[in-house]
C-alpha cells in the first residue's frame, strides 16, 4: 500500500477564492519514502500580512514559482494510487481537489486523516493539532508552518500510529467512496471489463491506435477504472475521453519494470495527455581532457552530448560529490578536477605522477561499478523478471522460465533477487544512460 503524506500552505482557510502557496508529498509504502516532492506554487495574488507572518513565505519568493498549471500533471502523476494522507485531510485535500478541477481534472484518492489515527492511537491528549501532537509525542519539526516540515512530522505521526493500530484498522479509517463508471464513449465495456488486475503498463489509444495516454499500475484494471470513475465536465477532459477508442496493457510482473517500461514508450511515443515523462531530464556529465601543458583533466559540463564522458549524473551536487570523493580516494589536486580552480597558493603536481593517479583512480572506480540482473517476480508463476544493468547502463530486460536453469544465469553474469518496488525503479531512472526493450536474451548475447 502507498500513501502520499500531504501538506499545503494556502492563501487563506478555503479553497473557495484561496488558493495554494506551497505544496509537499511524501510517498510511503510502508517501509520506506519512495519519493519526496515540493514546491512553491505561485497563486496569482498578493499574500495576505498574515500568511507570510506566519509561514515565512513572501511575495518576493513566489514570483518566480510556477502556477499550479504548471505542475498538475507532475503532481498527478506522484500521488495516483495513493491514499492520500494528511492532517486535517479535508483541508488539504479541499485545495488540491478545487485547483486540479479548475484544470479540468478529476482527481478522487481514497483519503485517510491522521487526526482520526491519533486519536485513536494516543487517547486523551488535550488538543489534536499538529503543533500540539509533536510537542506531547516528542515529534521534532524544525520547519513548522512549511508544507515539507509539517509533512514529515505528519509521517512520523502516521507511522507511530501505524505501529499502535496495525494496518487494518488504518484502512478501516481510509475513506473511498463508491463510484459510477463513466466509459468513454468509443470504448466497448467488454474491453474495459476483460483487462487484468495484475501489475504493468496500460495505454489509452485513439481511433488510429496511437497511445494519447500511457500509464503503468499495480493493478490495471482498477488504475484504468480511476480515470472513468467520474463524470467530464470540463472541454478538456470531455475531449480527452472523447479520444479514447481502446485501452492495451503489457503485463510486467514488478512495479519495478512497469515504471521502467511506462517511462521509455512515454519518451518514445509521446502522448499528448502525458506531461511529466516529457520533460527533458538534466544531466551533469563529468569530461575528461589534455590540456595544454600535457596534464589530465576534469570538467564538469551540463547537458548535450560529448567526447570523453567519464560519469554522469542527474544533478549538480551528485556531480561535485562524486569529484571530491575521487580527489580523496586518489590523492588528487582539487584544480586539475575542475574543483576550487583559483586557489593558485600551491604548486601544480608533478605532470606523470598526477596523469598516472588519476588514471589509477578512474580505473579502480569504473571497477567498482558492477553488473548485474535484478531478479523479479514474472507475469505468472511460471517465469522470473531479470534487468540487466551493465555498470550504470540499463541494457535490456525480458523473462524467463522459472524452471530455467539457475546455474546459467550464475554462470553469465551475478544476479540480485529482489522484491522490486518503486523506491528502487526512482534511483534505476536517475541514470541518465537510454535502456533499451530489447529482449533479455538478445541483451546479453549482444554484450558477448
């Protein structure tokens, strides 16, 4: 189960002619954050004294924050099959609600108060607010008042309550409400009634067949259902189910390979209805040359592509770490790595000695890098699911009968058994290397 632990900060107390200033998701699977998001969000109007006295946000900070338009289909895309978590949740989730709707998009997650799970959990406590919470259970919060402050002690919240209640009492306090099916008006019932619940990618296809929406599922059938559970009222969304012919899936056994898939025909056939896939991903990439005295250098150089490219990574600061750990572990002048290049206090190396470290450096480091298969469950009990990752390139990926021999796989290359999940796909697509569809099996007789 996930849920998106949410928190707002708002122009005013409702929804209706306020609108949202701040936003923070926490995703939990119950074990671990598998992804953090947060943003300013810029509402269009002046922010009353209040507001900023009390949340330390002015107007100044959000003039160059994106509208809620601008980050509907990112945030969509991190809280769908969730259950929305959040303090007082109808508050928060009033706001989200009113701006998606505003946007013409319907956007009804079962919901779950931590409020009613505190007062469940920690009976007796003389106020429930947040600020109070955290002060009778020692919860620390050192950015009250923030949307990302107040949800992570939210989630602290949420997980000692967990621990008391156990999981179904939690569900027992989630809140769905049953909803009509509104099918398009192209699409046969039967196609929608006959798809799977199982995990993997689904594509929403126009009358020519092409995908207008592509998305990935734990269970298909019920992701599937979340977009026709409520009636069209706005042009945009009346138009877009009015391009809806026909819904294909691949089943993929692993979240895991779901995401990885749903990611790559996004970036390939472009669907007009898909939005945060489509953002072209920055990459820092780490360069190396000869300069003009012989000696062997590192840059570092955002985006496009070039000669030499030793490592990338997806941000800035990833980038620089990396350097500095190289520095370290090789003994390296920080000048010549493209780290504090105007200290010009200390004499440069010796030419040889440094061109023949740095090279030990890179070769030990490449070293460390293995490759490996990462092992799944199958699209039914009779195969497995393999990655294969050579260093930090995704080369391929595929099934296999379950009844395969071990020792061949053992033979060919280590492989990792795991149960993968979508904390483990997010840090898979941080690489900024392409992966390829290409069937596990031709992957690996390609590599020889």
């Amino acid at each position: 189960m996930r849920y998106a632990i949410t928190d707002i900060e708002t122009t005013g107390s409702h929804a209706s002619g306020n609108g949202i200033i701040e936003i923070a998701v926490i995703v939990w699977d119950d074990h671990e954050i598998v992804e953090e998001y947060q943003t300013l969000v810029n509402p269009g109007v002046k922010l009353p004294l209040y507001i900023s006295t009390l949340t330390g946000i002015n107007d100044r900070m959000l003039e160059s924050a994106p509208p809620f338009e601008d980050i509907a289909d990112e945030l969509l895309e991190i809280l769908r099959d969730c259950i929305f978590v959040a303090h007082n949740v109808s508050f928060d989730y009033s706001f989200i609600k009113a701006s998606f709707e505003h946007l013409g998009i319907s956007w009804a997650p079962p919901k779950l108060d931590s409020i009613k799970l505190a007062r469940k959990a920690f009976p007796g406590l003389r106020s429930y607010g947040l600020g109070n919470i955290c002060q009778e259970l020692n919860i620390r919060n050192d950015a009250a008042h923030r949307a990302m402050g107040d949800a992570r002690a939210t989630l602290t919240l949420f997980d000692k309550c967990m621990g008391i209640l156990g999981s179904e009492e939690v569900m027992a306090l989630t809140i769905e409400k049953n909803k009509a099916l509104f099918l398009p008006a192209h699409l046969d019932r039967e196609t929608f009634e006959t798809l799977p619940t199982t995990t993997g990618v689904y594509f929403l296809l126009n009358k020519q067949q092409k995908p207008i929406y592509i998305g990935k599922a734990k269970n298909i059938k019920k992701r599937v259902y979340q977009h026709f559970s409520s009636s069209p009222k706005s042009a945009r969304m009346q138009a877009f189910m009015a391009d809806i012919f026909d819904v294909k899936y691949e089943e993929t056994g692993t979240e895991l390979l779901a995401l990885l898939i749903e990611d790559q025909r996004i970036r390939t056939d472009w669907p007009k209805h898909n939005g945060a896939q489509k953002k072209k991903p920055q990459h820092y990439h780490v360069l190396r040359y000869t300069d003009q005295l012989g000696y062997e250098r590192l840059a570092i150089q955002n985006g496009g592509k070039y000669q030499g490219i030793v490592r990338s990574f997806n941000s800035q600061s990833k980038t620089t770490a990396w350097l500095y750990q190289l520095a370290e572990e090789g003994q390296l002048d920080h000048r010549l790595l493209g780290l504090n290049m105007f200290d010009l206090s200390l004499p440069m190396p010796a030419l040889e000695a440094h061109n023949n470290a740095l090279e030990e450096a890179l070769r030990k480091n490449d070293a460390a890098m293995p490759s490996y298969l990462l092992k799944g469950k199958g699209r039914n009990d009779s195969e497995h699911s393999f990655i294969y990752l050579e260093k930090q390139t995704i080369k391929g990926y595929g099934f296999i009968s379950s009844t395969s021999d071990e020792q061949w796989w053992d033979a060919m290359i280590p492989v990792v058994p795991t149960e993968v999940n979508a904390a483990m796909a997010l840090r898979l697509l941080e690489s900024p290397y392409p992966y390829h569809s290409t069937p596990l099996l031709q992957a690996l007789d390609s590599e020889g």
